[in-house]
C-alpha cells in the first residue's frame, strides 16, 4: 500500500479492527513475556521471547524486531549512536525497570507498541508510568485542534519539563515522538535491514517522498519538516520519559483522519491496553 | 557535666581497676556506649550524648586512669587493649546484660573500639560501630606493610604523610617527659590551643583532670602501638556493621588510612566532614545525627543506608536549602543532593513545581523534602520561611540561593521597574537567603555551607545584558565577601557561574524595547538556541555538589563560561570587544 491513504469511511472500520488486532496481540505479547521476567535474564533473551511468542502466532514480518532495555538503558543513558539500541547482555535485577518495544506484522497489519515495567516495585518508574497519562491526553487534544505536529512535539516538551523529567524520545531515529505506520504486504520472504521490515521502510520511504513533495512528513519530529498539522493516517506515537537513569514510555497507534468532527477527526485506536487500565484503576 | 538532668552514675570494677560510668535516657531502648579518646576524658562526649539521650540509652565511662576511674598500678602493661577489652565487656555487662551496644568511638576511643570489634570474644556483644578519628592499629599495621612491600611513589607519599601526622606518637614514646610537659604548661595551655587551633568552643571542656588524664594516657601508646605496628593480627575482621566518620581535616589522620578497609569490615558506611580532629565538641548535631541514623538502620535489620548517589558519604542527612527549585538548575541541584541522601527544601514561587521537585526527590533518595511557596524578592515572606525551617526542619546545612530572572534588551529600554525587578529576585532574594539563613548557620556555630548562583554575566560583559549582568556582578562579589567574613566559623561560600544552560530561563526572560509579539519571537529563539547548545542542568548541578565538597570560591561551569572566566583575567580587552557584539537573536 503505502503512499497517502486516506482511508474510505467504509471500509475503515474493518481496516481498523485490523490493526487493532494486532496491536492487541504484540501487548498480550508484552505482558507475556514481562511475567516471565525474572532476575538474570538478559535483554537478548527477552527480544527472543517477545519474537518467539509472536512467531508461534503467525507473525512473519515486522516493522522492526522487537527491542528490550533494562536498567538506565530504559532512559537511554549515553546513547550515541543508533545500535545502542539493539539489546545487549545486560542482566534484569530485582527493582530494575524494563521496556518491552516491539512491532510485529500480522496478515498485512502493523502494529508498534512499548511496554514499561519494573521487576518487583520502583517508585520513580510507577511515577513515571502514572506521569505519561497527562501526555497521551495532550497529545490526543493538540491533534484534534489540528495543531502543527512540531508545536505539539514541543508542548509535550514542555509538559515533561514541568514534571521533572526529560525527553527521551529525543535519542530516537530523527528525534522522533511518533511516526507513521501502514498496512504492508504480505511476501514469502521478509527480509530486514538493521532490524527494521524492508517492506515497512519502503512504505516509509514512500511516505517521505509523497510528503517532501506535499509538505508534511511521516516521521514527527523536533524539526521544521514536522511544522504541518497532522496528516491522516496511523501514527505510532511513542512518548518516553526519562529521570536520572529511569524511563518509561507507552507506545500505541493514534488514528488521525480528514473529518471535520472533533473526535473523529482524531482517535486512539484502541483503549483497552494495559497502560490505561492501570491509569483508570489507579484514578 | 553539661549534660541534661537524670545522669545516673554508678562504678563498675574489674581487672584491679574502678570504672566511673554515667548513664543518660531510657534503660528500655537501645544501648550506645561512647569511648573517648586520648587526652580526654567521658565529658568529651557530653554534647552530643545529650542529644541522642531522647532515643537512646546512653552510657560514657571514663577509660582506665581518665577523668574519675582509677589507674592500674604498675602502669606500664596496664592499658594494653585486651585489658580495654575486659573493661568494655564489664561495662557492656552492666548496663545492657541481655542485649548488644552499640558502641561509638573517637581518637583512642575508636582505636580500642576497633580491637573490640575485631576479636572473637565480643562477637554478639557489639550491634554496630561508629568510628572516627582513630584506626585499628592491626589494620594500621598492615597498611603500612603494604606500603612498605610495594613502595610505589604513590605509597610512599602517603606512607610519609601519615608519617608526619604522628608526631606526637614518637614524642609520647620518649619516657617521662610527657608526663611532665602535661603535668606542667601543656596541661595549663591546653585548652587555649583546643581553641585556637582545633576551633573547639571553650566552657567546662576540656575538664580539671586533663593532666592526669594526658600523663596516664601515654601508656595507651606505649603498651600497644609497637607491639600492633610491628606484628598486626591477621584476624582483625569486623563482626558488626561499620560506620567511618572521616574528619578531613584531622591534623593527626590521613583519610588514606581507611582506604581498603572493605576488606576487613563487610558492611562498611563511610561519612564524611569538613572539620578537624575534634568533632565529638565541634559537630555534635552531625554526629548525633548519624549516629542515631546508623543505630536506628540496624536495629531494624537493614545495613547501611538507602542513598548511594555521588557524595552520599557527605550529605547523608544534612538539610539543604534549594531556592528556585521548581526547574531548570535549582530542580536538577536539589536531585543531586536528594540522590546524595540529603534532605531537601524546595523552595520556589511556583507551588507546584516546587511540589513536584520534593516529590520526585523523596523517590530518589531523600530521607525527606519539603516545598515551600516562597517568592525570594519579599523580604517578609523569606524572614517567615526562615523562621518555619529552623522551627520544623532544622537549621539548615547547606543553602543554595538559585533562584533569579533573564533580562536582556539596551540599557536605555530598561526601565527603573525592570531594574527593580530583576535586583529584588537575583540580588536581595540572595541577600535575603544569606542573611537569614546564614544567620542561623553561623549561630549554631557548626559550619556549612552556602552557594549562590551567579553567572558567567558576572564576569563577561555585554551589551545585551546590562541589569542581569550587573545583578549577577553583585551577586558573585557577595559570594567573595561573604566567603571572607564566614571562612572562622567554618562556613565556605561558592559562587558558581554557569554560562548557557538548557533551562526554560530563557522562555520565562524579559526582552525590553520591543512589543509582546517581537518578545515572544525572541524567547522561542532563545529557547532553540539553548536547546541546540543542550548543555543540561544536571552538569550544573554536579558542580554544585563538588563545589561544597571541595569548598570552592568560584566555579565557571560550561566550558563558554571558563573561557570567559580566564579572559577576564588574562585578557579582558577581548571581552571588551566580544562585549560590543549584538547577540543574533
């Protein structure tokens, strides 16, 4: 597919629960593996959970391989170069906090999703955990207002400044908070450049083309390329905090389409995911 | 005695000798034997006992042949530390039968408590040690083996550094002299030196029995430190969980004595204190602080202490003052301090950042943090905080006036109102800080410690900044004086100077001479130009902390704001020039 797809309103919905489907499946995925963390595993061994959960489900292609950070590695600290990334040998040990980033590709439908825990309890990671509740709702607002997507990017800025905590999205590819993701065809082979889906980076790539020529971007970033409202489309958004060697961030698709309706103008895909059930018990 | 009501006395005999042991507090509470040191007597102790006497069961005993116990006859073989151990057991005995002491040390004190500590026959006698100012002589010992084994430069150096510190170990081995020097006019000046050197406030301290105390306590050297130096035991393991007060600047102990000292002690707290040999007199609040911290931690089972950020064996405990402490370098220096196990008051005007600031601190490390809502320009507001503090939370031991508003525009856009504004907050919020707080520091008489921010502006000149840099001008001259007039009383003062830090002063700041929408404009382009420069606040606040480590004057911080600093002495015609250019905004 690729390209700008304004989804038509009917089919969007069985589009929709596609995509839902799945996203659903990778934070099943997520807190599987999380309960199965214990003190000593590795951050490889539990990327190879999180892939070897998804594969026994179908799962072929991804967006990108799943990624898990523990420790200060939650908050990216020292990162400097993008392989960083990859997960590393680094040992989980009781009160650490822990990310589970994965986005797999399921009958043609992409999900990317982060998943941010602690093994036994961590105050600074709950609290910051409870903190991103007040960016999902920002963020969700200022796109409904159809604010530019870089003024948004520096509200959020600014709300985790006022909380004490730093941008850590920042480290990512472009600085990214969010970027766009797409339905991706479904090949017999699947292969990966540097853990990312080569099927999903053309899409991407795709998207960039169509976008430098229209002006907006699919990547949304600090950057001037991002000072266009929001285009319609899924956007994987992926707010992520950091305080002095803790991170935490949740990642879910945010759908944004042409409607002039307020709240269909804009919506998270789903609302039944784990972050939120924990922020609704909690309130 | 300057001890409270309700001491209880009562003697204790054995190995020949009677033992005059004093008691203060509750019998049902935990146990804490204080051992004093050499020349001294138990009323060392009385200042701080004191103050551990409402949590505590505390119990002094004058050594054998100090203050009113009596001497072993002969004296010579009378003090050897298995005799100071049965003495220590029969005390121990006597006051807390059923139940192990915990037992605090200082000079001679804390030598013979380390032996207590380290032979077998205490073992389930002894909870916890707090040491200061006095080494096990057997781990001395095979410090000094070590040293002489593998003579590196490093190893010599430090090996003749201790070694010129001990003077007045091979001055005591001489015989009979000592006896008369103390006996004599070094019993009768004694505590005039205590004063003028060792900075120990004078009173009913030291006490009449100094020169008998002084002349029997030779042998505490002459029966141990050769025979330990020479064959030190190779057992000397700690079987109770350690606290180490290291005084830096003990004029008789290098703190490298204690380096390795895991080795022998498998739970080892280490503290640290900017003050001289005698801080049981000079630092009682600090010592009964931690003292009844590290009694308290093990009683409950735990060992040690919760923070282990940078410099926790410095903080630890101490109450620290943060003033615009709602972002940017007052948050990130009250996280530093909060990670250093200090307890924080974050002060700004904004109630709920300074809310947030406590918050998060308590989650990393903070025994305690408080906010308070204060504007620091409103004289009466800052006279009631300081009232409020000392009444709830203490006097406190390190203040950090940080709080300050950007300015920037020509001289003759300024108007007198922004002149006031920006002197009220970044100069008298300042002056009032160090005023009242200040105040309180230096009448308790215990040291501390006080930073004021200032800023490269301070020394750079510019064309662009004329109130603020004459504010922040102001403010590092304070900081210089003040350092001067406090530097008696143990009380160091820092200017730090950070040059362009990524803080939100940049979006809060006040552009004169031009209309809200233009202002607005250069705000955000400010902020961006900040933001690409990403120097982060918590690099500030690191130097915050080693600045009061290492009790500096001024402290460039950015490497911008060094450059400016050396210029300004070596070559302020260039910053003359650089001083005319119009910042590019």
């Amino acid at each position: 597919m690729g390209g700008t797809t304004t989804v038509p309103a009917a089919g969007l919905r069985t589009e929709l629960r596609g995509f839902r489907e799945v996203q659903r499946l990778a934070y099943d995925c997520a807190e599987a593996v999380a309960a199965r963390l214990e003190p000593g595993v590795t951050e490889r061994e539990a990327a190879r959970m999180q892939r070897a959960w998804l594969r026994e489900r179908g799962v072929r292609d991804w967006f990108h391989l799943p990624f898990a950070w523990f420790g200060d590695r939650t908050a990216f600290a020292g990162f400097r170069v993008p392989l960083q990334f990859f997960p590393t040998n680094r040992r989980l040990e009781p009160g650490m906090p822990f990310i589970l980033d994965m986005a797999p590709v399921h009958r043609g439908f992409t999900a990317d999703i982060g998943y941010s825990g602690a093994l036994g309890p961590n105050p600074v990671q709950q609290r910051l955990a409870a903190d991103l509740a007040a960016h999902r709702e920002l963020i969700l607002r200022e796109v409904r207002e159809r604010r530019p997507l870089r003024e948004i990017y520096e509200d959020v800025d600014r709300l985790m400044v006022r909380q004490g905590c730093a941008n850590r999205h920042r480290a990512y590819p472009f600085g990214v908070i969010a970027h766009k993701v797409d339905r991706v065809r479904e090949r017999r082979l699947s292969p990966r450049l540097f853990g990312f889906g080569t099927q999903s980076l053309k899409g991407l790539a795709g998207d960039a083309l169509h976008g430098h020529r229209e002006g907006w971007s699919p990547l949304w970033s600090p950057y001037r390329f991002s000072d266009h409202p929001p285009h319609p489309g899924l956007w994987a958004v992926e707010p992520h905090l950091g305080f002095r060697g803790t991170g935490a961030k949740f990642e879910e698709i945010l759908v944004v389409t042409d409607s002039a309706d307020p709240e269909e103008s804009a919506f998270w895909l789903d609302d039944d995911l784990p972050h939120v059930r924990r922020w609704t018990e909690g309130t | 005695m300057t001890v409270p009501d309700g001491v209880r006395e009562r003697w204790v005999r054995t190995g020949g000798v009677e033992l005059c042991v004093a008691e203060l507090g509750d019998p049902r509470r935990p146990t804490v034997v204080l051992v004093h040191g050499y020349p001294d007597s138990k009323e060392v102790w009385s200042e701080v006992a004191a103050r551990l006497a409402d949590a505590f069961h505390v119990v002094l005993y004058d050594v054998r042949g100090h203050g009113r116990s009596t001497a072993p006859s002969p004296l010579r073989g009378g003090f050897t530390l298995e005799k100071l151990t049965d003495d220590f057991l029969a005390v121990a005995d006597a006051v807390s039968p059923d139940r192990p002491v915990h037992l605090v040390g200082h000079d001679w004190g804390s030598v013979q408590s380390w032996e207590f500590v380290t032979v077998k026959r205490t073992e389930g006698r002894i909870a916890s040690f707090t040491s200061m100012s006095g080494p096990s002589l057997d781990h001395f010992g095979h410090w000094i083996n070590k040293r002489l084994r593998r003579p590196t430069p490093r190893r010599v150096g430090q090996l003749l550094g201790q070694g010129a510190k001990s003077w007045y170990v091979y001055l005591l081995h001489t015989p009979v002299l000592p006896e008369l020097a103390w006996r004599g006019p070094l019993g009768r000046r004694w505590p005039g030196i205590l004063e003028r050197v060792e900075k120990v406030p004078g009173g009913d301290y030291p006490t009449s029995s100094l020169p008998s105390d002084a002349a029997h306590g030779a042998w505490l050297y002459r029966d141990n430190v050769r025979p330990r130096l020479r064959r030190p035991r190779e057992d000397a393991y700690a079987h109770a969980p350690v606290q180490l007060v290291t005084p830096l600047g003990d004029a008789f102990l290098s703190e490298r004595l204690y380096d390795g000292l895991e080795l022998w002690v498998p739970h080892l707290t280490r503290r640290t204190l900017p003050a001289k040999h005698w801080v049981p007199r000079t630092r009682p609040d600090r010592l009964a602080d931690w003292i009844t911290e590290f009694v308290t931690a093990t009683e409950d089972g735990r060992s040690g202490t919760a923070a282990n950020g940078k410099h926790a064996d410095r903080f630890g405990g101490q109450l620290v003052l943060v003033t615009g402490a709602g972002n940017g370098i007052g948050r990130a220096t009250a996280f530093a301090f909060a990670e250093a196990g200090a307890r924080v008051v974050a002060v700004d005007r904004d109630a709920e950042a300074a809310a947030r600031t406590a918050e998060l601190s308590r989650l990393i490390g903070a025994p305690d943090a408080w906010a308070e809502a204060v504007d620091v320009s409103d004289e009466q507001a800052m006279e009631k905080l300081a009232a409020r503090v000392a009444a709830e939370y203490g006097v406190v031991d390190v203040l950090v006036n940080n709080a300050g508003i950007g300015l920037s525009g020509s001289f003759f856009d300024t108007t007198p109102e922004d002149w006031k504004k920006v002197l009220d907050v970044n100069l008298w919020g300042v002056i009032h800080g160090c005023r009242l707080f200040g105040r309180q520091m230096a009448e308790r008489g215990q040291g501390g410690h006080i930073v004021n921010t200032a800023s490269a502006a301070a020394f750079q000149p510019s064309r662009a900044l004329p109130a603020y840099g004459t504010s922040k001008a102001a403010v590092l001259m304070l900081s210089e004086c003040l350092r001067a007039e406090l530097a008696d009383q143990g009380i160091g003062v820092t200017a730090i100077c950070p040059g362009l830090v990524n803080t939100n002063i940049t979006s809060t700041a006040h552009f004169v001479g031009m209309d809200a929408e233009e202002e607005k404009r250069r705000q955000q382009r400010t902020a961006r130009l900040y933001g690409a420069r990403n120097y982060p606040p918590e690099k500030v606040a690191d130097a915050v902390l080693e600045a009061v480590v290492h009790n500096r004057a001024v402290v460039p911080v950015t490497p911008e704001a060094r450059g400016a600093h050396l210029m300004s002495r070596f070559a302020p015609r260039v910053l003359r020039r650089l001083a005319r250019v119009n910042p590019p905004l």
